[in-house]
C-alpha cells in the first residue's frame, strides 16, 4: 500500500501527542554510549514527571556516518513521537510533497510520523543532532554523552 492510501496505525489524539511532547522530561541513565556507525538498537530513556516513559533511539549511518537519525516513542505504546532524519535522503509525504536532506517528523493524528518538514540546525553533527531533538522533546536532564571507541 502506497504512503498515500495507508491508512494510520495510531490512535493517539492530537491533544495527547502535543502534551507528551511538551511535558518536562529527564534521562533515566546517567550515562549514554553514543553508536558506532552502523550500531542498531542503541537507546536510552527519559521519563515526563508524571511517570510516562518515551526511548530514545539514536543511529548513525554505516556508509555515511554524517547521516544519522534520532527519535522519540512512548515506551509502552511503541508510538513515534518525533523523530530528526539529518543528511537524509529525499522524503516522500502523502500529499505528494518531498523534503530533501535534513528533517523533522513530528506525530499528526491522522498520519502518525509519515509527514516531514525541514530542520534547520546549527550543526548537524550527531551529538548535536541528538541535543538538539531532546530540546523539541522538552527533556531537561540528559545523560552524559560518551563517544563511541569502535
């Protein structure tokens, strides 16, 4: 099924979504390993203070290490949030319109995380790019980032 005919997988209001993302969040861990090029499933997690729980899920590219993507979900729920696609190809939204390089999803009712819209960063280096999501995503105490050494 084409992104345009898909119909949502998600049933979270738009109310909802807006206050998950604002809510005042802080990192769990104290510390975070930032991936390897090409590393899959590296995570950490932040909890808003009224107890809900979202992962943080970061991945750098195995070919292009300057390609990399961040993004948020509600632990439980599996539900995408917000997610930073940075030197990213060309995306596709259901209306027909395309984003190049660098980008935002934020969740919509109605179409989950499938629409993009540009990001203009100061950097778009991986640490940064991860800040800088975390910043959108209100989490106020991050973890210690650690270069990975592999």
């Amino acid at each position: 099924m084409s992104r345009k005919n898909r119909k949502p997988r998600f049933t979270l209001s738009q109310e909802e979504a807006e206050r998950l993302i604002t809510a005042v969040k802080n990192a769990v861990e104290d510390v975070f390993r930032m991936p390897a090029a090409g590393e899959h499933n590296a995570e950490f997690h932040v909890r808003a203070d009224d107890g809900e729980k979202f992962t943080i899920a970061v991945f750098q590219g195995t070919k292009n290490a300057a390609r990399h993507q961040i993004s948020a979900r509600i632990t439980k729920l599996g539900i995408p949030l917000i997610r930073l696609c940075v030197n990213s190809g060309t995306h596709n939204n259901p209306d027909g319109t395309r984003i190049s390089g660098t980008h935002w999803h934020v969740y919509k009712e109605g179409d989950d995380d499938l629409v993009a819209y540009p990001a203009n960063l100061e950097s778009d280096g991986f640490v940064d790019a991860t800040i800088a999501l975390l910043d959108k995503f209100n989490v106020i105490k991050r973890p210690v980032f650690q270069e990975s050494l592999i």
